[in-house]
C-alpha cells in the first residue's frame, strides 16, 4: 500500500511539472496584451512647474475663471469639487494650488501672487490627469477615436499649451471618428 502511494505521489508531482512546463510553452504565464495596454502614459506624469506652486488668498495679484467642459463620447464628465485643494502637496496656510475648483460646474479658479501666463497643463497636472493632443483623462486617440479642443466655440490645436483667460469657456471633446 505505501509503495502505491509513493508511486501515485511521484507520478502526480511530474504531471504537474509537466502541466505548467506546457503552459509556460503556450505563453500562458505571458502578460496579457489587453491589460498592458491599459497601463498608458500620461501628461500629469511630469508636472509643470506651477502646478506644484501652493498659495492663499492674502496677497493675490491674478484670479481668473476660465471654464472647461469635458465630454467623452457624448456624455459630459463632471470636473470635480476641490481639485487643487488642501492636496498633500498644498495644505496649512497655503493650502490651494495656482490652479483649483471649488464647485463642481467646470469652474477653474486661476489665481497667483503676480500676473503671468497659465496654461491649461497646469490645471490636469494639479488633478493628476492626462491631457494633450494624444488624448484625455483615460481615453486616448487612435485609429476610430479623435480629441478635439473649442475655446469660446473657436476650435483651436493648443491644447496643453492652452493660456487661460477669464471667463474662457474651453471644451473638449473626445469620441468617434464619424463618416471620415
């Protein structure tokens, strides 16, 4: 009786180093392509230099509204509440970055100690999302998927580069590529 079991023993350790001998021939251990292509890069991966500067309202120079809209295969993305504040990089007394929200309507509050340029980059840098010309947020552009970019309903190719105004109404939008 032992003797069966050594040899049922021995013959199930080999058949199981065989079974994944086979698998890992198949590629079956292989890294999935579906998952790799999720792991995506993204613009808010280096943050341009503003968006790490912190400030409070006391000595304020600049405070803009511009507004953006972001709609992502027909259906409008809310931008949310408190982006840019009291984040781990901007908390105390100077607990706001150049760029915030306070509501959720699209509302970018664009405030510095001095007047100077702002553009859009700062503003997904500080919400930790992507934006560019290759896509935005998690949607990126390829062969059926385009981006496209309206600032006061003039389409324009700035993109990250974008300057904010105030009361700027910026829209982006992001879907299909229809009948081209």
């Amino acid at each position: 009786m032992n003797k069966d079991i050594a040899i049922w023993g021995t013959v199930t350790s080999v058949s199981l180093v065989l079974l994944l001998l086979i698998l890992k021939a198949e590629g079956f251990f292989e890294p999935d392509d579906e998952i790799i292509e999720q792991i995506l890069p993204s613009s808010a991966d280096e943050l341009h230099p503003l968006a790490k500067d912190c400030l409070n309202h006391d000595t304020l120079e600049m405070h803009i509204h511009p507004k953006i809209t972001i709609v992502i295969n027909g259906s409008e993305i809310e931008i949310p509440e408190k982006i840019g504040i009291s984040t781990s990089q901007c908390n105390g007394e100077q607990n706001m970055h150049v760029t915030h929200t306070h509501g959720n309507d699209g509302t970018i509050h664009v405030e510095m100690n001095e007047p100077g340029d702002v553009p859009l980059e700062v503003f997904f840098d500080v919400w930790g999302k992507h934006f560019n010309e290759t896509g935005v947020l998690d949607e990126r552009v390829d062969a059926y998927h385009k981006i496209e970019m309206y600032v006061d309903g003039v389409k324009v190719n700035t993109f990250e580069n974008h300057l904010l105004e105030d009361k700027q109404q910026i829209l982006i939008e992001f879907g299909p590529i229809q009948g081209e």
